[in-house]
C-alpha cells in the first residue's frame, strides 16, 4: 500500500490559475460526502462578469475579487491575457 494518492502538481496549479479547486477521494466511500459538498458549494455560488474598457492590449492583467463580509470565500482566477 503506497497511501493515498495525490493529485499531480499541474492539476492543483490549474485549480488555482481558473479560480477552481481539486477534490481528491483517496477512498470510493468518500465520493458521495465530497459530491455532496461540491453540490452545497454550487448551490451558494454567485458570478460576477467583468468587461474591462479602457485596458492596454497584450500581456497579463491581474484581477482581485474581494466582498466586504469576511465570512464569504471568494474564488476568481488571478487575471487574464489580453491579446493585441
């Protein structure tokens, strides 16, 4: 027995980048409590659009969510690519 598996490095990096979040089940009795966590989470989610004007073409340009009640989590990407 190796232990639980991880998921790769890439898949975690690519969570963070879009704003989303890797769930891993190490264990097949795990996945109904983890899909039903995943459906709570859905069902309290709120997205927000932005359409910048005004922006510099090309190159990355960082994005910061934030909310004024410190009980809430925000998950967003870090920005975008604009291109030319």
């Amino acid at each position: 027995y190796a232990g639980p598996r991880r998921a790769p490095s890439f898949l975690q990096d690519l969570a963070e980048f879009t704003g989303g979040q890797v769930f891993e089940n190490p264990d097949a009795n795990a996945l109904r409590p983890t899909f039903t966590r995943i459906l709570a989470e859905f069902r309290q989610r709120y997205l927000v659009t932005y359409s910048p004007r005004d922006v510099a073409p090309g190159g990355w340009h960082q994005l910061r969510v934030s909310v004024r009640n410190r009980r809430l989590t925000v998950k967003a990407r870090p920005g975008y690519m604009r291109g030319r």
